[in-house]
C-alpha cells in the first residue's frame, strides 16, 4: 500500500520524521504550494519567494535521491494542504498519510480533520519534545528561560565541562550589551544571485502577491541548504566573533550589524539548530570567538528558540488572542510604511519592508515598544509580524510578540513589560541624531514620543505594575515629579495617541 509523506513549506530537513518512517521504494511525498499557506497573513513577498524557491529545490533533491515526489505548483491552484492531500490519494491509491506534526495549531486542526487519515509524527529537530516541555513546566510557579535553557546545556553537552558551564558561569549577558560600534568590520550576510528556480519563483511571486507589504527586489536569501551552510561558515568566522558584544546595538546604516541571519533557514529546515550551535561551539573551542559571543548564540537557540516553542504548544491555540492589558488601538498606518517623524520607527519599518528581517532589538524595543506604549491591539500586532518577517511562523513568533513584546499573557514569558523611553534607543543606537524629535527632551515641542508614552503606559497600568518586583520601583521616580509635568506629560501622550486615531503622522 502507498503512503503519502507530507512534507510542509517549513519542513525542509532531510531528517524529518515523516520522510524517516517512508519507504523511498514505495511511498510518495507530497509538496504544495497552496493559497491558504500563502494567504493567512499577507506574507512579505520575499517570505513567499524564499519558502517556494526553497520548496522547490528540496523537492528536486528528493527526486535525485530516489523519492517519488508529487509536487503543487502555486499556479495549479490547490487552495489547502489536505486538498493536496486528497487530490494526491486519489491519484496513486492511498489511504494513508504520514506527516510531520505543523508547527501551528491551525494547521494541526486541518490535518486532524482531513478526510484522509493523517498520521501526525513528533517533529525531533527540536532539542526539547513537547513531553520534555511539559514535565519541565509541570508544578513550576513560574516559567523562567534560564532554568530550562541549564536544563538544555546539560541535555545537549554544549559548551559543559562535566556537570559545570564552561567558564563557570551560564550565562555571560552582562558582556552583551555594548552600544552602537562606530564602525562595523563584517560585510553581513552571504548574498546569492538568483538561480533560475528562484527567479521562476520571484516572476510568480511578483504578479501573484503584488498588494502584500513589502519588497521583491535585491532578493539575495539562500535558498537551498548548500548555500545555507556556505552562509553558515561565512558568518560564523566573520561575523559570530562580535555578535555577543553588539547583540543589542542598533545602527542606521548598517541592518545586520554582527546578527546570524540563520533564522529563517533554520526555521524553514535548511539548517539544524544542534549544527549550528555546534559550529559555533567548535568556534570558541579554536579560539576564533569569544566564551560571551559563543554562549550569546547558543543561548538563543537552545534557550529562547526551544522555550518560546514548548509555551506555544502548553499553552494552546488561544494563546494568539489573548490580551492581559486590554489593549485595542488599531495597528498605526506607520507599520506600513506610512509617514512618521521618529526616526527609529521609519528606519525599522523601512529595512523590514526591503528585507523581511530586523534584528532582534528593533522588533522588541523599537516597533514592539511603540506597539506596547501606544496600546495597541496584540493581535494585529501579531498579524504584522506574522507577516512581515521572512523567518516568522505561529510557534516561534506568537510568543515572542503576545507574551514577550506585548505582555498580552500576562506575565507567562516576560516578568516585566519591556517598555522604555528614547534614552534607551539613544543609547544603544545612532537613530536619534538623524531624528526630527529630541530625545533630551521629555515635554514641548520636539519631545520624543518614546518619552511621554513611557509614562503615559506606566500611569494607565500602574495598578498592574505597581507591585512587580522588576518595575514597580519606577513608579517613585513619576511621584516625586512636579503634578503640573505629570499633567503636562499625561495631556501631550493623549495627543500622540489621538494623532495615531485619527491617522496623522507622529
Ligand atoms: P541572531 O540575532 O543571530 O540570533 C540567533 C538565533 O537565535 C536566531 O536566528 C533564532 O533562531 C534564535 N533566537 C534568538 N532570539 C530568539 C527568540 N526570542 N525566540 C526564538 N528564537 C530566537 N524569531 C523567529 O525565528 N521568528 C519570528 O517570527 C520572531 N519574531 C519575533 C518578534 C518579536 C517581537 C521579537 C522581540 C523577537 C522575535 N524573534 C523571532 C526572535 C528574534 O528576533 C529572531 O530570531 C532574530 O532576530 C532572527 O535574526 P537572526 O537569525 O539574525 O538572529
Ligand atoms: C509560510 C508558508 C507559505 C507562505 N506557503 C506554504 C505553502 O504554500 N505550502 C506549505 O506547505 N507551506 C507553506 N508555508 C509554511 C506553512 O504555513 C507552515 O508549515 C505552517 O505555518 C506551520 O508552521
Ligand atoms: Fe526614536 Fe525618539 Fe530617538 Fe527619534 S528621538 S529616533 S523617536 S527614540
């Protein structure tokens, strides 16, 4: 009897545990590039371009190794994955389907209630399993990422000498914080002309998803997995030597400073996460890179990459709506792309738009600290970054945005809301030079909005954040200011806010 075996747009691993339990003699593997993937947030174009060139190519490289593969192109028109699947049983005669567990509820949902039988396989390219996940969290009061990711340094043996960290301690944050560098001695990321399958993919994506955000052209992502090992080298001796120091630096010439760009290859299946922490273990064992830098990277990979999933999946699917603060602003036009004066906002949309990636502190303490301060709605800010990001799925991106950026779970992944004013950007970036608002300035004319929408969100919430243990003490700092600022700041926020209702500029 045949079996199909579904392989999805973000299961492109050699070892997925759906292509391990088929047989290359007898089954079929199914691939599909279908509407509703394609169309459950208007993906980033590049996002789009990036998941079929890669489809493709993968697909090809089953062929050459003897698998059988029955393979949707977009313009077929299939509109889901399980009529793909249906359309497939059909044709070669089988009743059944192996598959590798989605990484999103509503693709789990789908498959479960697909007329053909689907047998859903555990996806092991993670470290942690959902088990594993579970009996971690189990009677824990709160779940904090730095006790499971000791837990995945010991399970892994990365960077252990014994049952100790190596270096003695476990975390070398506190080295990871520089500001901006003045300059910058690596070129960035490994860019590839396109081929002719991508430059297939990019004429379809151009003509069929040409009113998503975002642009096409300058396409230079790896698309298969030899170019994403090539990239994987390349930064890992140029770049991954002063990617501790300036992890949370912000420059506004230069969009990946020393930052992987592993994500979405990581994420579509194109490189494990235990190669590429090995690569960097191996790194630091030879000396090329520092104990903070090594550390730094496997700590978001093995620690936030497999946290953030396992509260995804204990969580449930109403994760995606919740919204703790009550937050119902509409998402600001600036997100796409419209006119604003704050020069970190317009810079961070703009290199989102041409690139699909920003790194990791301009999606938190830029776009999402706005998002946060002017009270907007979590959901859409999670459709946004659903949708802009070209390494953005439910179970990686959920999380980061509903719990750590928007603080909508209450508390479950971060224990403090991470709000700030302008000095933070100030410090840790060049933005603020290039801005028509002043960051000195906390009122009046010029103020920058980061200042008074910090007290603004800290005085509508103080009931909230008034006892928490990382963030409460802030609230002596707004006594002890004069009631007329208080009044003034309050006033000139509500300005701001109405400004962003009725579509204005800010
Ligand atoms: P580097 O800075 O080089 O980091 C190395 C790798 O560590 C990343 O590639 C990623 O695999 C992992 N990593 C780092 N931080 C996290 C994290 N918080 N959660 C999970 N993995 C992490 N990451 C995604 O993969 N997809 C998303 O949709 C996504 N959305 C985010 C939304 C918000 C609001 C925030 C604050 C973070 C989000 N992240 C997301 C995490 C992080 O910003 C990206 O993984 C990172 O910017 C990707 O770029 P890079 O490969 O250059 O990463
Ligand atoms: C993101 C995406 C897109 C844009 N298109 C497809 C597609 O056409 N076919 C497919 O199999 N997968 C696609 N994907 C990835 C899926 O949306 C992803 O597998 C789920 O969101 C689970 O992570
Ligand atoms: Fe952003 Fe304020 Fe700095 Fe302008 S002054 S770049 S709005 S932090």
């Amino acid at each position: 009897m045949v079996n199909l075996i579904l392989v999805l747009g973000d299961q492109l691993s050699d070892n997925l545990s759906a292509l391990r339990a088929g047989d290359r003699d007898s089954d079929v593997v199914v691939m599909a590039e279908v509407a509703d993937e394609a169309s459950y947030v208007k993906h980033h174009p590049k996002k789009i371009a990036f998941l079929f060139a890669a489809m493709r190519k993968f697909a090809e490289r089953l062929s050459n190794d003897g698998w059988t593969v029955d393979y949707a192109r977009f313009e077929e028109g299939e509109t889901s994955i399980c009529g793909a699947l249906l359309a497939a049983a059909e044709r070669h005669g089988a009743d059944r389907v192996i598959a590798t567990e989605p990484g999103e509820w509503r693709l789990i949902e789908a498959l479960t209630h697909c007329p053909v039988q689907v047998e859903q396989r555990p996806d092991d390219r993670f470290i942690a399993s959902h088990k594993d996940f579970e009996s971690w969290a189990k009677g824990r009061k709160a779940l904090r990422m730095e006790y499971f990711y000791r837990d995945m340094r010991r399970k892994t043996g990365l960077m252990m000498e014994g049952e100790d960290p190596a270096g003695g301690q476990w975390n070398y944050d506190h080295d990871n914080r520089k500001p901006a560098p003045g300059t910058v001695d690596y070129s960035g990321p490994m860019r590839f002309t396109p081929d002719d399958t991508v430059q297939e993919v990019l004429d379809l994506v151009r003509e069929r998803f040409a009113d998503n955000f975002g642009d096409l052209d300058d396409f230079w992502f790896a698309t298969d997995r030899g170019q994403a090992r090539q990239h994987l080298a390349h930064w890992v001796k140029n770049g991954l030597p002063q990617f501790g120091d300036y992890q949370d630096a912000m420059l506004d010439d230069n969009r990946f400073l020393y930052h992987g760009i592993v994500g979405l290859y990581i994420n579509a299946g194109l490189l494990d996460p235990m190669e590429v922490c090995q690569a960097v273990e191996a790194a630091w064992q030879a000396g090329d890179a520092p104990i903070n830098a090594a550390e730094g990277f496997i700590r978001q990979i093995i620690g936030w990459r497999e946290y953030v999933r396992g509260i995804y999946f204990v969580e449930g699917p109403d994760y995606t709506s919740r919204n703790g603060l009550k937050h119902t602003r509409d998402l600001p036009a600036v997100y796409w792309g419209g006119p604003t004066f704050m020069h970190c906002m317009k810079r961070s949309v703009e290199q989102t738009r041409e690139e699909a990636y920003a790194h990791h502190i301009q999606r938190l303490m830029v776009t999402g600290n706005f998002a946060l301060l002017a009270g907007v709605d979590p959901a859409q800010v999670h459709e946004w970054y659903l949708a802009v990001y070209a390494d953005a799925y439910e179970w990686v991106e959920a999380p980061n945005v509903i719990g750590m950026s928007q603080f909508a779970d209450g508390g479950i992944i971060a224990s403090k809301p991470y709000v700030s004013s302008g000095n933070y950007i100030h410090k840790m970036s060049d933005y603020c030079g290039a801005c028509s608002y002043s960051v000195g300035k906390k009122t009046g004319e010029g103020a920058c909005p980061f200042n008074l929408l910090y007290w603004h969100f800290m005085d509508r919430h103080r009931k909230i954040f008034e006892g928490n243990p990382r963030i409460g003490r802030i609230y002596a700092n707004w006594d002890r200011m004069d009631a007329d600022k208080r009044a003034t700041i309050i006033a000139e926020g509500d300005d701001i806010l109405a400004r962003l209702d009725a579509g204005k500029p800010v």
